[in-house]
C-alpha cells in the first residue's frame, strides 16, 4: 500500500498527516479546495472541492490510491442548518460513489468527530448519538451514510479525533495556549479534565490504523491517555512560557466575563470567553480511548513532550517569546 489519497490535506490534521507519510515513503494526493497551510507542501495539492464530483472522480480515477484517509471537512460551529455542512454529507457520498470505481482500494479512514455526542454524554457503543451542535448533527449524518456500506472490497473505518492540538493548529485550539501566553488564564476551581491528542500521536494512530489489517467498518476515538486537568496542563505551558504559574480567581468572576462575551459576540465581537466556551471548561469529557491503543499501542509522546514541541512551532511559525 504505498499510494495515499489525503483529502483535507492543507488543514491542520491533514499537514501532519502529509508530513508523515511523505517521509516514510508514501506518494501523496492532497485533495483540498485551499492551499497547503505548509507551503513545502504544494508539491503535493489538487484543488479540488468534495462537491464536485466530475473533477474529484477524475482526479481519483487517475491516480488510482491505495488508500484514502478522508480529513476533508467543514468543521466550525457557525452553521444554523445542514445545508450549510453539505460537504460533510454529500461530499462522504461523492467519496463512496468514487471508492466502488478503485478496484485497487484498500483501505478507507473516514473522520468524523467527537461531537457525536455532546461533551459529557459518553456513549455506551458507537451506534448511539446524542450531538449539541448542527455541526454534530453533520457528522451523525457522515457516520451513517458510511455505516450503510458494509459489504465493500476494501475496508473502512471511523474515527473520531478528540480535542487534538500541535504545531500548525488553528481556532479553536491554539486560543488555549495564546491566552495562557497573554497570561489570561485563570484557575477558577472549577475546571474540568478532558481527552486531549497531541497531533504527533494522532498521526501516529492514524498512520497504525493505515498499516493494520483486519479492522473493517470499526470506529475509533483518537487521543491520548490519561486524560487531561486543563488547568494541570495550563500551570504547565504557562511554567514553560516562562509566565509564572497560573493565578487563581473566584469562579463568579468568570461567569462574568463569559456573560460580557456573550453580549460582545452579539456585536460582532470575539472575546476569549463565552458561556459556551465556560460550558466547555467546566464539563468534564473523557472520552472511550481504551480501543484505538488496543490496536496501536501507546504512542511516542508525552504530553510534556508535545507542549514542548508546540511552543518550539510557536516561537517560530507564531514569534512567541519565551
């Protein structure tokens, strides 16, 4: 199995992905309607949009993968309507449709994405749902569009990233190391502890569920363990920022200002917390990772490892000055 299509390939995911398995000697396809975010990595890119079936079955047809790993998406919050995450659904089907053309098709890693269900809701199989954002709701519809073809001639499989960061993150995950380096972190006493992935272990895993046979129409968690006490890991970064350890404020202080952001954001305006994201914080959300390190093993980095790593991006992708 050496030829790979990546779809989604310039986001954050993808990057990693691409970077890995260019050098570990796979020949890459990254499909994405933007530009790789690492522009070493043009080499690599079609533009191309999931919706455009006769230009993706073209471009697919001819270079006749392997593999697929599908990481192509719209993944942020703001949609009021499916239409609005169309290519999340129609773009899966457009996939299939294309898959059932490649008779040297191996294996498909469709993401879909923790939001399944709801922060705090951990369900007792993967066949249960219980989302909270119209974005959920997408990959709900993602998951059984695939769910639907059992009986293929290659194998797929779901995962599900938790909250995963690392060097060429994006919103909303590098906000949490940018307040902490702006010293706007506070520990309220009331945080929650969460299943994180550092990105050189999800790629890992990713990279583990590629080369594993034997694994068809399973779904997988990705993230690292044990799970992770924001404000633990906060107190962390900040030490390693040289900002000093974290302060610690009254919790009614916070809900405050997630009050004023709320207001802001009706104007128009961001700030770095809202009730949402104080809801997020406060919810506790360790997610099923025992299956995913049945099959890979524990991954290579620490999460000690990974922050150090990150900061390392930062300073010289971001100018932060520790």
């Amino acid at each position: 199995m050496n030829k790979i299509i990546v779809t989604g390939g310039s986001g954050f995911i993808g990057t990693n992905v691409v970077e890995n398995l260019t050098k570990n000697g796979y020949v890459i396809l990254n499909l994405d309607h933007n530009s790789p975010i690492n522009q070493t990595q043009l080499s690599t890119w079609r533009e191309v949009d999931l919706l455009d079936l006769p230009l993706l079955t073209s471009i697919i047809l001819e270079f006749q993968p392997d593999a697929i790993i599908h990481l192509g998406a719209v993944t942020d919050l703001n949609g009021v309507d499916l239409t609005y995450y169309d290519a999340n659904i129609t773009g899966v089907r457009n996939l299939i449709s294309i898959a059932d053309q490649l008779p040297n098709l191996k294996k498909v890693i469709f993401a879909s994405s923790m939001y399944v269900c709801k922060p705090g809701f951990i369900p007792n199989d993967y066949d249960t749902y219980r989302p909270h954002t119209v974005y959920g709701e997408s990959k709900v519809q993602t998951e059984l569009i695939i769910k639907e073809n059992l009986n293929t001639h290659y194998e797929w499989i779901i995962v599900r990233p938790t909250s995963i960061w690392g060097p060429w993150f994006n919103i909303p995950y590098i906000d949490f190391f940018k307040i902490v380096y702006q010293r706007k972190y506070f520990d309220f006493g009331n945080t929650c502890t969460k299943s994180y992935g550092f990105i050189g272990n999800t790629v890992f895993q990713i990279k583990s569920l590629l080369e594993t046979k034997g694994l068809h129409s399973r779904v997988f968690y990705l993230g690292d363990l044990p799970a992770t006490p924001i404000s633990e890991w906060a107190n962390e970064i900040s030490l390693k920022m040289n900002k000093g350890s974290i302060k610690k404020i009254p919790f009614f202080i916070i809900k405050i200002a997630a009050f004023f952001g709320d207001f802001l954001k009706v104007l128009g305006f961001n700030f770095p917390i809202t009730s949402f994201r104080l809801k997020n914080m406060t919810t506790n959300n360790v997610l099923p990772l025992d299956d995913i390190y049945n099959v890979t093993g524990k991954p290579p980095y620490s999460r000690q490892d990974g922050t150090a790593q990150t900061l390392a991006w930062l300073k010289n992708h971001k100018g932060y000055q520790f």
